[in-house]
C-alpha cells in the first residue's frame, strides 16, 4: 500500500501479542511484510496454532513464518504455568482451531529477504516474545544496514516479572537478547517498568462483551483471561506488555524513552535474564539503546481500544 512504511513483527503469539498486531494492523501508517513466530508463551507448534486461529477469528491476511523452537543455549521454558498449554488464558472461548499454510519455515530468512528489497535504516521490526530469531538474524549480518528500528518488549529497568529480576521475553533466551543489545542497532526496549504505567481494567472487558459476534466474545474472553493473571476478581488493573512496544512503533508519541546502556545478565544465579540499565549516559557509560520510562496510559488505551474494535468488527 502507497505510502505505509513496511515493518515487520516477531512473536510468541500470545493475548497481549494479538492486541500489538491488531494495533499495527490498524495504523494507517504501517504495513506488516511478515510476522515471524517464536516459541516462549508456548512451544513453536502451539505458537503455530495461535497464528493460523487468529487468521481464521480475526480474518487476518498475514505471512507467518516458523522460527525458532528454543532459545539460543537453554531448554525451552514457557509460561505454561500462567497461561496454561495453548499460552492464551481465557475465560472461556479460545481461537478456533484452524489450519493455515505457514509462508515458510524459516523466519530468519524470510526477514533477511524483506530486508534486502529495502533502502539503508527502512526496516522496522517489532519483537515482542523471546529474541532468538532477532539474534539469528543479527549474528547472521546479512542486510542489517536496512533495518531501521527494533523495538521489543522485554526488559526492565527495575524488577522482572519471570523471576524478580528478569522480565520473561529476555529470561527465556538472555544469550539472544545481549546479542541484540550488543549489535549496535536502534533498539528500543519496552520494559515492564513502562508497561506497569498502562493498564487493563475490568471494564475493557465489559466494553468488549458489547460487541456482537464470536470474534468479539472470544476475545472478551481472552481478555478476561489475561486480566485475571493479575486478580482472579479482576479487581487489579494488569499491565499491557506487547501492546505498549507496539504504540511505541506506531505511535512513538505515546511513549517516552531515554538513552541507556543496556546490559543482559547471563551468569547471575538469582539474576540471569535481567537487564541491568545504566541511565547515566553518557558520563557512567556509554548507550546502546533507548528504554522506555514512561507513557501516555489515556492515549495507548484509546489506541488499543480501537485496533481490539476495528479487529472483531470483521
Ligand atoms: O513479559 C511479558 C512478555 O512475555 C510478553 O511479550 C508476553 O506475551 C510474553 O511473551
Ligand atoms: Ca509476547
């Protein structure tokens, strides 16, 4: 489409992941060339499954490709033990089991072949579950002078939510995460300290309950799900986490970011995964990327109100 900047989307396709991509899906600005799957919410072949239900509830005319079933050096974990085995928690529906044809195999490849039809610093990429596959690419240095920003949701500038001190994107694979913030790209990271400031509520349920249809009720369902990670009486408001990175692309206005040297802790025993920011650039260190310390909470709920709208609308 004339005019829309290409980007590109990286995922464990989760709940918050499909709120992002309705959000990108929504920009009148942004077009989506591909969407690479990661295993992390769950294993690759569910993460799978996820992306050809969402094409089917949603109508989503996406290229998805397969990528990495595991992190760069550990086993898999997955976040199973919140989300349960399919890595959506819901209140009652789940995405419809459909098949689909993956685009291809090999997201990495697919990524770089994108990237090698653009112009130097054009390619945006949206990474939000484990990097492995962005690490893949970047270790690989084929066409990385076309991509423009990586934004990711991971991190934190203070507590995780995984362990205490590792947020779960960056804890399932941290090799491919200081992979990426040691490339010297323009990479912006989404942290859970930023994401804490824009919440979901129980009325964004209720409000969804309003609309009619399958696609409406099952993502009102999905969203109750997600909230109740928080609260079983939905009482507590829970942080959004990939739709956040994706405001940041689409919208950057909504989001504030300061430089920072980022670095990931592989070794720690209480601390692997965690992402130690030096704020005090550039008289403590050097920066290698810009962090997010604060956001627009009105402004990237009304975003993602009307994407989550616009998407069950059919
Ligand atoms: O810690 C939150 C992140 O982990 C989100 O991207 C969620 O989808 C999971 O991937
Ligand atoms: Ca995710």
């Amino acid at each position: 489409m004339m005019g829309r900047r290409g980007m590109w989307i990286d995922t464990d396709l989760g709940f918050d992941d499909i709120a992002a991509i309705a959000m990108v899906l929504a920009s009148p600005d942004h077009q989506i060339a591909g969407v690479g799957l990661v295993a992390g919410n769950a294993p690759l072949d569910q993460v799978i499954r996820n992306a050809f239900g969402s094409s089917a509830l949603f109508g989503w005319a996406l290229d998805w490709h397969a990528g990495a079933t595991a992190p760069l050096r550990e086993k898999l974990v997955t976040a199973d033990y919140v989300l349960g085995e399919t890595g959506i928690r819901t209140a009652g529906r789940s995405l419809p089991v459909a098949t689909g044809k993956l685009a291809s195999g090999d997201a990495v490849a697919a990524m770089q072949e994108w990237l090698s039809t653009l112009p130097e610093g054009s390619g945006d990429i949206l990474a939000l579950g484990p990097l492995t596959n962005i690490a893949q690419l970047v270790s690989a240095g084929r066409f990385l002078d076309r991509i423009g920003r990586i934004v990711l949701m991971g991190g934190s500038t203070d507590r995780g939510n995984h362990t205490a001190a590792a947020e779960f994107n960056i804890a399932v694979d941290p090799e491919a995460a200081d992979i990426v913030f040691s490339a010297g790209l323009r990479t912006e990271m989404v942290g859970l300290n930023a994401c804490r400031e824009v919440p979901v509520i129980a009325d964004d349920v209720h409000w969804m309950r309003g609309f009619s249809g399958i696609a409406a009720q099952t993502m009102a369902d999905m969203l109750e799900g997600y909230l109740s990670i928080r609260s079983a009486d939905l009482s507590r408001p829970m942080p959004l986490f990939d739709p956040l990175a994706a405001a940041a692309l689409v919208a950057p206005e909504l989001v504030t970011l300061a430089p920072a040297r980022v670095d990931v802790e592989l070794e720690g025993r209480l601390t692997r995964g965690m992402t130690v920011c030096e704020l005090r650039v550039p008289q403590r260190a050097d920066a290698n990327a810009r962090v997010a310390v604060g956001a627009d909470s009105d402004g990237v709920r009304r975003l993602l109100r009307a994407a989550l709208q616009l998407a069950v609308s059919g």
